[in-house]
C-alpha cells in the first residue's frame, strides 16, 4: 500500500464516525454509597426502589446526551426488573449505554451493581430499559446520530432493543 493511501482511508474513517457513534461511545457510569436517609423505613434496611431509579435515569441520560451530543429527556422506562434489593452502606454502581436509535429516539439500557464494600461482593441487581427523544435548540425532537455496532454483543441488544421498539409501537396503535 503506498503511502498516499494510507491518509485517504484513515479520512473515510474520520467520516463515519463524523456520521455515527458507537455504543462504547455513550457509556456512562454513575456510582453512589447507600445511606440510611435512602432506605425504605421498613423492618429491613433496604434501599427504595424510587432511589435506584432516580440514579438509573440519570445515568441513561447520560448516556443519550453524550450519543446525540446534546439535551435528551425520557420519554419511557420500559422495564426496570428488581432481582435483588440493595441494602443501606452499599456501594451502587450503574453502567449504561445506548443499544438501539430511531430518528429522533433511542434506547438504552443500564445494569445496576451493588457491592459490599466489606467483602468486596459485587451483585447485579437490576437491569433496566430506558428511551429518550434527543431535543434539539428549540426544544423540539430532533435527529440522532446513526448507531455503529462493532461487536456481536452490540448487534445482540440492538436487535433485542428493535424488537422491544416494535412492539411498543404495536401496542400504542
């Protein structure tokens, strides 16, 4: 390859990514120790589960705004499956990422992770399905960027996103 070529295809690169993004791209991480003001008040010292939603949403914000490279806002949380309960002095992490685009919409999703700061002892306790509608200046919806898969682990969750995708829009009609 003579070194003419080498510019020109390093160039094509710089321009898909100027046209798209890839879901590593709009990763998030939103982390935060459980204290006693966050807990249920019933008998056992769990967490509430509006507390670990408010830090989801934050953290899928994040990472819708960082995909559309401006202001995002919810407009659905699809699923947010609770598979265990996260206890006061926990430490809690959420990781996130968009998995799926529409025109102006996209879906990510976000694990949350509780760890024992004691033990070390990190579980997944929830996972969660999100969408948000990228706002342009005016306020109004407004086009996202396409979404790159690079990964087999990408084009998974995108075709499990554009499956959950249609069938919410089959119900709406």
């Amino acid at each position: 390859m003579s070194p003419r070529a080498k510019p020109r295809l390093a160039a094509r690169k710089r321009d898909t990514r100027a046209t798209g993004k890839t879901p590593r791209e709009s990763r998030a991480i939103l982390a935060d120790l459980m204290m006693p003001n966050q807990a249920n008040g019933l008998c056992n010292p769990s967490i509430f589960g509006g507390v670990v939603m408010s830090m989801v949403d934050k953290c899928a914000a994040l990472s819708a705004m960082k995909h559309a490279g401006g202001q995002a806002t919810t407009l659905s949380v699809e699923r947010i499956l609770f598979k265990e309960p996260i206890k006061v002095g926990e430490l809690v992490e959420i990781r996130s990422h968009v998995v799926h685009v529409g025109r102006t919409s996209m879906s990510v999703v976000a694990d949350v992770y509780a760890e024992d700061l004691r033990t070390g002892k990190r579980r997944h306790t929830n996972e969660c399905w999100l969408t948000f509608v990228h706002l342009g200046d005016d306020g109004r919806p407004a086009p996202v960027p396409p979404l790159i898969l690079e990964t087999d682990a990408d084009r998974h969750q995108n075709e499990i996103a554009g499956r959950r995708r249609e069938q919410q829009l089959a119900s709406r009609s």
